[in-house]
C-alpha cells in the first residue's frame, strides 16, 4: 500500500490514494479545500459538545457546499449519521423525513433557488423562534431538538453553522479509540 503525491504540492486534495483498505481509509484524516483538517476535528467535536451521541441523525437541508462536505466528514468522524434531505422537498415531504427517520438537528441552507427553507422549518416548528438555540421543543416535530442554518441573516433560535466550532478535541480523541 502507498500514498502517493499528486503533481501541485499547494493542493490538499491532489494526494492520490493507491490500494487502501477499508480499515486504513477509514483512519486516514483528509483536508477540505482550503481548510485544514483541525477545522473537521472542531465540528466534531462540537457536534458532539451539542449533546449528539453515536447514531444520532442530523440532516442536511441544502445544495452541495464546502459546509455539506464539512458535515460530512465530522458526522462521520464521530459516528453520527448524515441524513441527506432532497433540497427539492415541501413542507409536508420535510416533516415525515425528519420524523420518519428521527433526526436531532437539523442543518438548512437558507434558502435555495425558489425554497426559503428556514420559513419552511419555522412554518413546521414555530416554537423555533421562542427556544434557545440547541433547545428545541416542537409539537410537530418531537426529536427535532436543534437547528443550524447556512447563510442568511441571524434568526431567534437558530444556530448559525460558523459558530459551530470548538477548540477542545478531547471528545474527537475519546470517540476515535
């Protein structure tokens, strides 16, 4: 087995994996772009400090971005499962997914082409905007404890996906072993 280098040594993502294994793939920590991979540990670890467990579901509302391939990996990272909504769903396909499936925390764009999601998730949960962020407590949508939103401006009750960060990596280190 070998790592190979790619031809630009400036590009994270131009290293070439030859003959990995499952196992060794699995254990191998990647960059995301312009970030480094301590920014992947940090939402890890924040998820985590948010009070998601192994196996928890969160789901990602939005079109591919650097913050869904973000999410990605730390969910993975720490054993939570990434539960992926099709950007393209209305309100009564949003509420039997996130039930359906028991999602804790949701991740949404704010909005995408003619989808103004967050008024959508507020029309669904209108106890978000009188809760504290990470405490939701929504009469339609019983496991939904926590939101996050891409983008947009500040809303009452939701937590924004750049605050999402923590310095300490003590629960990533904990998880891994």
């Amino acid at each position: 087995f070998e790592l190979l280098k790619g031809l630009d040594p400036s590009k994270d993502q131009s290293y070439f994996l030859h003959r990995l294994t499952q196992a060794q793939l699995a254990r191998t920590l990647f960059p995301v772009g312009e970030l480094p991979k301590t920014e992947v540990r940090r939402l890890a670890s924040a998820l985590l400090g948010l009070g998601l467990q192994k196996g928890d579901r969160i789901g990602i509302w939005s079109h591919n971005n650097a913050q869904w391939v973000l999410m990605q990996l730390a969910t993975a990272k720490v054993g939570l499962i990434l539960v992926n909504i099709n950007p393209a769903y209305r309100l009564s396909e949003l509420e039997y997914t996130l039930n359906k499936v028991g999602v804790k925390m949701l991740i949404a764009a704010s909005s995408f082409k003619t989808s103004d999601y967050l008024a959508m998730t507020e029309t669904l949960a209108p106890e978000i905007a009188a809760s504290a962020p990470g405490d939701l407590r929504a009469a339609k949508l019983p496991v939904l404890k926590i939101v996050a939103k891409i983008g947009g401006a500040k809303r009452a009750g939701w937590l924004e996906f750049g605050d999402l960060s923590s310095d300490s990596l003590g629960k990533v280190r904990e998880a891994e072993a």
